[in-house]
C-alpha cells in the first residue's frame, strides 16, 4: 500500500469518526462506559490506583443490539430526506444477510407521516417485493390500518428493525440489529411521526432498550426520544393467536385516541 493510499485510508477513517461522534452527541450520548470485564495488567493497574468517577450514563447497548455500528450512524446521519438515507444504504453488505436477500426492504408510506409502525424485518413475500408487510402478517396489519382506523395505508409510515430477511425467517441476530439500527433512527428522525407504533418484542426492545417481555411493554405509553410510542403484539403473533387480537386493538385505541382519529 502506498503512503498517499494508507494516507487516505486514515483520513477517511477520521472523517467517519468525527461524524459519528457528532451523531452521538446529536443522540444525548457524551461518553462511553468503561467495558465491563476487561483485564488489565498490574502496572496499570497501579497506575490507576486512584477510585474511578462513576461512570457517564450513556443509552447504548442495554438491549438487544451489540452495539451501534459506527460507520452506518455516521453515514445515515448525513442523509436529510428518506430517498438520501435509502442512498446511503446502497447495496448494503454491512451484516451477515446479505447474500440471502433479493430486496432491501427500506420502508413505505408517507414521508410525513403523523403515525409509523416499525416491525421487526422482512420475510419471504417482503424480501420478493421488496415492501414491508405485505404477506400475510402484512395483510392483518392493513386491516387493522384501513378497517380498525380507518386511514390508508399511504397515510402512515412502516418500516422494520432489519431490512434483509433473515434465513428461514429466523429472530434478528443482536450484530444485525447493530449493522440496521442507525438506519431505522434516521428514518424515524426524518418521518419525526407523533406517534409511533413497535410491532412485537423485538421493534420495542430495540427501539426502548429494554429487555422486558413484550407482554409488559404493551398497552401503555413509553417515550422515544420525545415520540410517544406504544408498543403492541405483532400481527405474525396474531395469526397464531387471533383470541389476543382484542389486546391489540385496545393499544390501538389508544393510539387513535392520542392522534384524534374518530371511526
Ligand atoms: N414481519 C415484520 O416484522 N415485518 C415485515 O415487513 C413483515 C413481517
């Protein structure tokens, strides 16, 4: 490798540290936690005999998510509408789905969208079409769209987690959660929608970082980043489960209520 090349390499490098580093302050971030259960020599551990200041409180990685990838945030934080941000994720390779997909499934709707449902990732009919729910989960949540509230689904805005389908419709692995996740923040921050709506367990924890089951987070109000968000079962859960679709449609009661959609 050349001195101008590796040169290059290094600046671009900085260039995407910097920017990332500015999406984190963009985020409430301002530091890390030291990483836990790392071993450190004796000589440095008597350099640091002094007691530690508590660690800053930083919102990452609680949930399911490894980590945030740092080149993707710094790369979705540049783009200001939704066509840049699909874009920037070009023909993505950053995580291992890759090479199993036919579509990236990036999101559908309106840009401007009062309401955003995010789902957990595309499956074999989303990965063919290359559109979020449309197979037959996709179909309960249209009704539950156009006949429960009454809008259409062009008025609101859907997305997923992950935007490859995992093979055999596996659950997200936490580093594809990592790879997708800044692309979903961005989303949600150029949509700003009033509400949001997570599908299932995995939309909720990764969008609340928490770990607690989907069946305590439901029903009521969490905030995310300043949007009201509720989370609710996932239609593919419903299919299995119609008798609970009664607890759905009470959380979307809900949701109607806080935008003031009337039947
Ligand atoms: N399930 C999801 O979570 N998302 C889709 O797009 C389809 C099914």
């Amino acid at each position: 490798m050349g001195l101008d090349t590796a040169q290059g390499d290094v600046r671009r490098w900085a260039r995407g540290l910097r920017a990332y580093v500015e999406y984190l302050r963009s985020t409430g971030v301002d530091g890390f936690p030291r990483a836990a259960g790392v071993s450190r020599s004796p000589e440095r551990a008597r350099c640091e005999a002094r007691p530690e200041p508590p660690a800053p409180a930083v919102p990452v990685a609680t949930a399911s998510p490894a980590s945030v990838d740092l080149f993707g945030a710094a790369v979705a934080g540049r783009a200001r509408t939704l066509e840049e941000l699909r874009e920037a994720i070009g023909d993505c390779r950053r995580c291992k789905l890759w090479p199993g997909r036919t579509h990236i499934v990036f999101g559908v709707g309106n840009p401007r969208a009062q309401l955003m449902f995010v789902g957990e990732g595309p499956g074999r009919d989303e990965d063919l079409q290359g559109e979020p729910f449309v197979g037959r989960a996709g179909q309960l949540l249209t009704d539950m769209i156009t006949r429960g509230m009454r809008l259409r689904r062009e008025d609101v805005y859907i997305a997923n987690v992950i935007k490859c389908r995992p093979p055999e419709n596996r659950n997200p692995e936490p580093d594809e959660i990592a790879s997708c996740e800044p692309f979903l923040v961005r989303q949600i921050e150029i949509v700003r929608p009033r509400v949001i709506v997570a599908l299932g367990k995995f939309a909720a924890q990764t969008l609340l970082r928490t770990h607690l089951p989907i069946s305590q987070l439901r029903g009521k109000w969490h905030d995310y980043r300043g949007i009201k968000l509720m989370p609710t079962l996932h239609p593919a859960y419903l299919l299995r489960n119609p008798a609970d679709k009664r607890l759905v449609w009470a959380d979307i009661q809900l949701v109607m209520a806080e935008l003031g959609i009337r039947r």
